[in-house]
C-alpha cells in the first residue's frame, strides 16, 4: 500500500514538474512588426501560414532560380521581407541579424539555426540617408568637370 | 448596420485592387508613350516570373575615345550600384576589381589608350570552364555571373580569366547593397548589373557614360548596338583567344 502511494506521488511530482518546466516558455515570442500590412486579414492568415512552414524552401530552392534563370517574383524576393520586417535604419540605431530584435534573429536565435543568409546580403532595408550622403556625381557631364577640377589642382601643385 | 460594414468593406477592398488595376495600366501607356519604339525594343523587361532565354544576348559596346575620363565616371557608379571599393582591411592587391582602368602607351607613338575593363561576358567562358561546383555560370542571356550561394571561394576562375575581372573577398562585410550581395570567401566580377537588366534597366555604367556606351540585345539585328557593330565592326581584347566576348570596344 504504501510502495503504491509512493509511486504515485512521485509520477505526481514529475508531472508537475514538467509542467513547470513547459510553463516557464510557454509565452510566444515576442517579433518585431511588419511595416507594411495586407489589404484583408485572409492574405494576412495565408501570408503568416505560408511563411511559417514553408520559407525556407521558398528562400532556399527559389533563390536558384532567380540566380540562374532570372525569375524574380515578388513573393519570394528575400528583399522584400527585410524591406518590411525589419525596420529602417535610423542615426543612432542600425537593427542588424546580431541583434535579438531583429525579426529573423528572434526565432532563430530560440531555436538555435545558424543565419546564413546574411554573410552575402544586407539585414536591413537600404537606408536613403546613407545613399544621398555617399552619393557621388551621377551624370557623365558632372564626373566630368569633378575629375577636371581634381587634375588641375594636381597640376597646379 | 453589419450588413452596411460588410459591404463597405468588399467595396474598399475592391476600390483598392481597382487602383492597383488602373495604376498598372497608367504605367503600361508612360512606356509607350515615354519611349516609342527604339527603347520598348532596345532593353525590354521581362515578366518578373519568366526565365530568361537565349533569343536574347545582353552585349556592350565602349568607344574609348569618347570616354574623355577614361572610363572613371564608370567606375564611380559602378562603385555606387554595387557598394564595393571600401574595403579597409584589404591590401591593394586584394581590392574589388568589377570594373578598373588600363592604359595602354603606344611605343612608337607614345600614344595612349585609357579603356575600362570589366568580365567580358564571352560566349566560350574559361572561368565556367574551370569552376568546380558550377557556382561560375553563364545565364542563357549570356551574362556571366558567380553563384555565391554555392562558390567555395577555390579561385581556380581568377587564375583562369585571361581579363584578370574577377577578384576575392578577403573580409567580413556588413551594409551590403540590397541588389548585391557580397560575402567573404567568394568570388566576384561585373555581372552586368543583372538585376537592372531584368528590371528593363541598362547597366550603371552605361547609364554613367551614355555617350561613349551601348548596350544592347546582340542576337537582335534591330538593336543600336547591332547596327553599329554590323556597320563598323568592334574589337575584342584577347580575339586570338576566339572567346566571342560579348563586351565590344572601339579606338583601341
């Protein structure tokens, strides 16, 4: 009788146990918001089902097709997802794949999958600051006269 | 009251395709309307879901002594579109090399011929050749491109280019171009700004040096730069090599 009690009191305290254990991470993960929405919540339900299941098929066996027959379809464009997942960089704050914040980080980072993707491209969406700042003459007519201003000033030293 | 929302709502959403509809349509007659005839059949967009095929070949033509610069503003915006040039940590030898410069001087004449050099794009690539993963490929357009995805960085396709276009990543990057990616431990060269191309685009440096530059669909008798080609021929660096280069070039 009482090897009975003990063995259900310690399947008890097991269970309870790991239920502790599954309720300590139980809350979803908290992602960072897309910036830009679909017209109905259907597209929204499709789009989030889709994804969840399906984008590393769609990242991984589409982007040879881009890469050796030039298909570039939107809806597998890894651009477009970081244009609207991941925020824009600001002055003081560029989100990069080693951040936990970052959209892709944060689930990949829970499940321990190594980022590959983001050796070769960017993390973040093109910042049109930075562009303007580093922009150098555009037209022929104006790397024209820039290059003549730079050869007479070497001449002149 | 439901009922109303309900179809306010069926009659937003169908407002809003209406507009993308119309939109699409708006940008269908300021193509025709912007570029009657040379540009539609010059450098025409493809659908964004169709493959590429090889009734087209993508080729090039620089006149070198319309390039009053040397092929510098092409550079410059090379540079631009694709982000490379700012590697710190690289020796000098190691520098990107899409596009770059050479002078040539004449012995007798001390005359000089500054040409940008960049991958050729021949129809008979030695870098495909030799890849060993076929990460270096030749589109059926005929651009010539590395597939950095299965690039093992090996270099056997740099010692092979007779143009010395190709070079390697030696460092880690980070604010890569979103149109170009570029990582460590691979191999690079021009790729004939592929991404504008299939955007109906021309490439940056012919954008750069529209006076000196054609680009065009070789295969197309129609085409600016078949005219001229067919009409006063071009040179190609390295002919004897019988690589068919699809990067032409006049006054050298």
């Amino acid at each position: 009788m009482f090897r009975k009690f003990l063995s259900v009191a310690s399947l008890g305290v097991i269970l309870i146990s790991l239920l502790g254990i599954s309720g300590c991470q139980s809350k979803p993960l908290e992602i960072a918001k897309a910036t830009k929405g679909f017209d109905t919540q259907e597209q929204l339900d499709a789009h989030v089902k889709n994804i969840r299941k399906d984008h590393m098929d769609r990242l991984m066996h589409k982007r040879d097709q881009t890469m050796h027959k030039g298909i570039r379809t939107p809806e597998n464009s890894l651009k477009a997802c970081i244009n609207c997942h991941v925020p824009e960089p600001t002055e003081s704050k560029v989100v990069r794949y080693t951040d936990p914040e970052h959209f892709c980080a944060t689930c990949h980072n829970y499940v321990s999958v190594q980022l590959d993707c983001f050796q070769c491209h960017t993390d973040h969406p093109d910042k049109p600051a930075v562009a303007t700042a580093t922009q150098t003459p555009t037209t022929a007519h104006d790397m024209k006269v820039a290059i003549k201003h730079s050869s007479t000033e070497a001449a002149a030293q | 009251m439901s009922d109303q929302n309900i179809n306010q709502n069926d009659s937003g959403q169908i407002n809003s395709y209406r507009r993308k509809f119309l939109a699409g349509l708006a940008g269908i007659t300021a193509v025709v309307t912007v570029a009657p005839g040379i540009l539609l059949r010059q450098v025409q967009a493809k659908p964004a879901g169709d493959a590429v095929t090889s009734k087209v070949r993508w080729g090039m033509l620089i006149d070198t002594n319309k390039l009053s610069d040397g092929g510098d503003a092409c550079i410059a915006a090379c540079k631009k579109e694709h982000g490379w040039g700012d590697e710190k940590l690289s020796r000098t030898a190691q520098d990107a090399q899409w596009i770059r410069k050479v002078k040539v001087t004449e012995k007798l004449t001390q005359h000089v011929t500054e040409l940008p050099v960049m991958c050729q794009h021949c129809e008979t690539a030695p870098c495909v050749d030799v890849c060993p993963t076929g990460a270096s490929f030749k589109r059926d357009d005929g651009i010539v491109l590395v597939d950095k995805h299965i690039c093992i960085g090996c270099r056997y396709c740099m010692m092979a280019c007779p143009y010395k276009a190709r070079s390697f990543i030696h460092e880690t990057l980070i604010d890569q171009r979103p149109d170009t990616p570029r990582g460590k431990g691979t191999v690079e060269s021009c790729n004939m700004c592929v991404n504008r191309v299939d955007a109906g685009k021309k490439p940056a440096c012919v954008e750069a040096a529209p006076q000196a530059m054609l680009f065009g669909d070789l295969n197309d008798p129609k085409s600016d730069i078949s005219k001229a080609l067919k009409q006063f021929g071009g040179t190609q660096i390295r002919a004897d090599l019988g690589l068919n280069t699809g990067v032409r070039y006049w006054g050298i």
